[in-house]
C-alpha cells in the first residue's frame, strides 16, 4: 500500500514537469517567431534635438500685436546668411527671413533714436537716410553702431522709415498695432514680393507694385527751391497767411522765405522784439498756404524731428543755421554795435536806429535812413561796415566769423 502512494506521487510529479517544460517550448518559439530588428547604420540615424522650454517662437501670420509667446525684440539675432539647404528642417524660410528683419528693425529703431538726431538720420524716398553723411543705412552700418551682428549682407535688405499706417493700407499687409506710427520696418524680396516686418513682428508680404507705390508716398522732389523777393506777390500772400494763424495782422521783420512747390520755411520776428525770431512751415494745398509747422525755431536737429511730422519736405529748405542753438544768445540791441555806429559817424543819435538784432559778437542793423551796417567785434574793439544789401552782410559776417548769420539780417 505504502508502495502504491508513492508510485501515484512520481505519476504526478512527472506529469507537472512535462506540462512545465511544454509551457517553456511554447514560449521560446513564439519569440523566435518574430523576424529580428534590422540594426541601421549610425550614419542614417536623423538626430532630433530637445525642444527648449525657451525657444523663440516666430509672431503668427495674421499680424497683430504679439502674445506673451511672441519674439522678444530684445533677444531676436539674425540668423546670418544661412543657405537654405543647412537650416533647420523644421523652419520655413519665410520663417528665417521674419526673424532676420524684425532683428534689422529693431537695431535700426534704435540706432535712429539714440545715434539718428545728431546726423540727420530721415526718411528719405521712404527708407532710412543720413542727410548729413548723403547716404542711405544698411545693415553695415547698424554692424559698425554695434546694434547688429555680423552675417546679414546689406543687398538683400532694406531699412524703411515710414508711417505703419500707410503700410497698413497696402493688400498683403497686416500691421502690428504698436507699429503703425512712424518708424522703422525692414524689407526683403521673396519670389516677386516683399517680405515686410518691424520690431514686433511680420507687417505683411506685398507685390512690387504696391512696394514701390508706399516709397513713392514719401517723395520729397517738392520742384525748385527758390528765396522770394519782398517785392513779391507770393511773399505778401504767406506773411498773411501767418497773420491769420496767429490770430492778429502784424508787420514782421522778415529775414527769409524761401519756398518749393509745395512748403516754405518763413524767418521772422514780430516788430515789438526782433530777438523773437520764429520759424514756420507752411504747405501749399490748391494755392491756399496752411501753417503746418509752427515754432519749428525750437528743434535743435530740424533734420530728424521735422523729417519725423512732415516725411514729404524737403529739408533743403531749410536754413544753414539751427536757431535753437542760439535760443537765449539773441538780443535787441548791442550797445557795443551802437557805440560802433556813433565811433563810425553813421548816427547822431540812437533814434536813428530803425531795425537792431545781435548776439555777443555780431549785429546788424538799418538806419532809418535805409542805410545798413554790419557790425562786429573782433578782440573786444566793436566795428561798423557799411553794407550795400543782406547778401553783403551775410558775406561780411561768414569771412568773420565762418558762421551764417542770416537770422540777424533783415530781408531787402
């Protein structure tokens, strides 16, 4: 009996180990069933980078104001001239071109603000130019300001000094909201267009045609710059238009007007105070003279602020003297011109005085006898010269001096 239990328990044991080992077969050739991974080779291995939690993510096609996930201007570098062929697979050209001229603009807005003023940094035809260096700002320039990074070439790119306003009504464009003033956008062609864009983001693609028709907004070949005669017609038609802008009929003392088709620049003083020399802009509209500029005497860079009001003057109107650098070194009269006069015996007495303006070194006056004296005081010692005309004074004064003095001499 004893025999027969442990037989039974050997039948059973045998039995869970053959069960146990067709188990294991089943497994192994399940997984031999499955065909083996063929191993790549390293040099066809695409490596993906890591997505940063602070990539700069390109301003939508729409336009508008930027999001919070916008491009910070502050940090937008050009993306040198980098072919097409080695950029990022995941980045679009027209994605690289955007980030390349928000980054031109924003140098550029900034280099116009800080540098601009000093050198007569305007619009000119529409895109950025320095009157007083007589050349147009690329990229080069903004490298050697240190406001941009090497790598963009200055050919494929144009710096626009424009309003974003007029931009904003051109097909194709789609101005952000804080740059539809005056200021500076960046441009490039691509595939017949122009890819356009200030420092907040992409202000629109549009054709040719309507490129060229926003530059030609901000023309400035006015025609011929002329100085008027006093004897002239025109010149009585503007001093009234003054007077109506000011709201009383006065007799000036006028020392220029000079003019073009469309603006003219008025130098003058009311008779009461002739060291209150003013300087007005006034725009021609279907022959009616507007005073669009009043008080422009108080600019100390006349190139860049007036540029900024009015895009489609010419600034060759403009006289060579800047007046707010002489605002508080202007008097009515010189006693030391005064004495000149007694010492030269062109007066007998100061009422003979008809019209005085001066500063520290130089003045001019008219007698009432018509006569006119330039006088100057070199070393001390005032001096009177008998001039025939304003443009003899001028002269007089420049080989004095190498100063035009033009805002002390009354107009003949």
């Amino acid at each position: 009996m004893k025999n027969k239990k442990w037989r039974y328990a050997y039948i059973l044991i045998g039995i869970l180990l053959f069960l146990c080992c067709a188990c294991a077969l089943g497994k192994a050739e399940t997984g031999n069933s499955v065909p083996p991974v063929e191993q790549e080779d390293p040099e066809d291995i695409i490596e993906i980078p890591p997505v940063k939690d602070d990539t700069e993510k390109p301003s939508s096609e729409g336009g508008g104001s930027p999001s919070d996930e916008s491009v910070t201007v502050g940090k937008i570098e050009p993306e040198k001239t980098q072919p097409e062929s080695t950029k990022p697979f995941w980045q679009s050209e027209t994605t690289r071109l955007t980030n390349n001229l928000m980054a031109i603009a924003s140098a550029a807005q900034t280099d116009y603000k800080i540098n601009g003023p000093k050198r007569g940094w305007m619009s000119k035809s529409g895109e950025l130019y320095s009157y007083y260096d007589g050349k147009y700002i690329t990229t080069d320039t903004l490298v050697a300001d240190g406001y941009l990074e090497k790598g963009l070439s200055s050919s494929d790119y144009k710096i626009l000094l424009i309003n974003g306003s007029d931009l904003a009504d051109m097909d194709g464009a789609s101005v952000p909201k804080d740059s539809m003033d005056f200021g500076v956008f960046a441009a490039t062609k691509q595939s017949g267009k122009y890819l356009i864009a200030s420092s907040s983001g992409k202000a629109g693609t549009i054709s040719e045609e309507n490129f060229n028709r926003l530059l030609g907004k901000y023309n400035q070949s006015n025609g011929k710059i002329v100085r008027l005669s006093s004897a002239s017609e025109e010149y009585e038609r503007i001093l009234n238009y003054i007077s109506l802008f000011e709201g009383r009929f006065d007799d000036y003392y006028v020392r220029e007007i000079r003019m073009d088709n469309k603006h003219a620049v008025v130098i003058f003083s009311n008779r009461s105070d002739t060291a209150n020399i003013k300087q007005y802009i006034l725009e021609n509209e279907n022959n009616f003279w507007e005073v669009v500029l009043p008080n422009a005497q108080t600019e100390y860079y006349p190139i860049t602020s007036i540029n900024r009001y009015l895009p489609t003057f010419n600034v060759d109107l403009l006289p060579p003297y800047t007046l707010a650098s002489w605002r508080g070194s202007i008097v009515s009269n010189q006693g030391g011109a005064v004495a000149a006069l007694f010492s030269a015996q062109a007066i007998t007495s100061a009422d003979e005085i008809l019209y005085q303006c001066a500063t520290s070194n130089c003045a001019y006056v008219v007698l009432t006898n018509g006569n006119r004296y330039a006088c100057y005081s070199g070393n001390g010692i005032w001096k009177a010269e008998y001039v025939t005309s304003d443009n003899k004074a001028r002269n007089f004064f420049r080989e004095k001096t190498g100063i035009d003095y033009g805002f002390l001499i009354l107009d003949d």
